[in-house]
C-alpha cells in the first residue's frame, strides 16, 4: 500500500500552521545513539560521564566526539581536547566532560589539532607552543568552536 505524503496534502499543512506545530524531520528527531540526552548533557556540563572509548569517536579535525558532542578527555593534571597520540593508546572507561578543573590543556592534542601552528616537530617553536598551550582557555576554546549540537559530519570511530 502507498501512504500518501502528508507533507504536501493541503488540509494536513493547513491544520499544521493553525496549531503552530512544526513539521520534524527524521535527522531532527531524538535518537540517543546520535543526541546526548538531557541527562548525559547536565552532566556533562557540571561533572563526567565514564565512557568507553568505544563510546568515543574523532572529527575530521581531530576534536574528541561522543554522539553530537565535542567532549575533552580528563586526566589528573591535564585534559585531552583531541584524539592525539596519548588518547589513540587509552583504553577502556574514561572520563569524558565539557568542564575541566585544574587540569592544563595537552599540548600533544594542540599539536595534532595544528592549534595556531603549534608543532612539536620543530624545535624552534618550543616557545611559541608554550605559550600557546599557557594561554589556551576551553571555555573561550568552546565559544568559538560550539561543541554541542554538532551536526552529523564526518567521524572516524576509534
Ligand atoms: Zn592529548
């Protein structure tokens, strides 16, 4: 049997703006293996979510992704922003959140990420890469690079 499609059928759309509904699509919709649910976001935004790093996934430019997040990657003095070459050797849970304590930003992710041309290959950069990853603020980091919602781009699963 063939449905009609309801999205052109004058009554339906008439109906529609009368209740002021909008029309959702499918990428719109709620899908927990894609969206972080409210939950993962309160917590997100004020502690950390375990995660398995199979849970995890990177964006064309390296960022850390879970679902349609950019998240950083917590150790005791420093945060990961990005899958570099210490993140590529984790395994297991991990701590996964939007918010850091202390912890100062691994320069190893900046490097990877080519964050304002640091480049631990060139050994005449050492002041400008530490001076780099000094300066380097995440919330700031955050309000120019939105970590959430991301659209569906390309990843690459760990
Ligand atoms: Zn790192």
């Amino acid at each position: 049997m063939k449905l009609p499609d309801f999205e052109s059928f004058e009554p339906f759309n008439d109906l529609r703006e009368k209740m002021g509904a909008e029309l959702w699509t499918m990428e719109e919709s709620f899908d927990e293996r894609l969206h972080i649910s409210l939950y993962e976001k309160s917590v997100l935004d004020t502690d950390y979510l375990l995660l398995n790093m199979n849970q995890l996934a990177r964006d064309a430019d390296y960022r850390l992704r879970f679902k349609n997040a950019n998240v950083v990657l917590l150790e005791d003095s420093i945060f990961h922003l990005a899958a570099c070459s210490i993140v590529a050797k984790k395994e297991g849970e991990q701590k996964l959140s939007w918010k850091i304590d202390n912890q100062k930003v691994c320069i190893d992710c900046l490097h990877q990420m080519n964050y304002e041309g640091v480049n631990l290959h060139k050994t005449r950069r050492q002041i400008h890469n530490e001076k780099i990853s000094t300066q380097f603020n995440l919330e700031q980091y955050w309000k120019k690079n939105p970590n959430f919602p991301l659209k569906s781009r390309k990843i690459t699963i760990f």
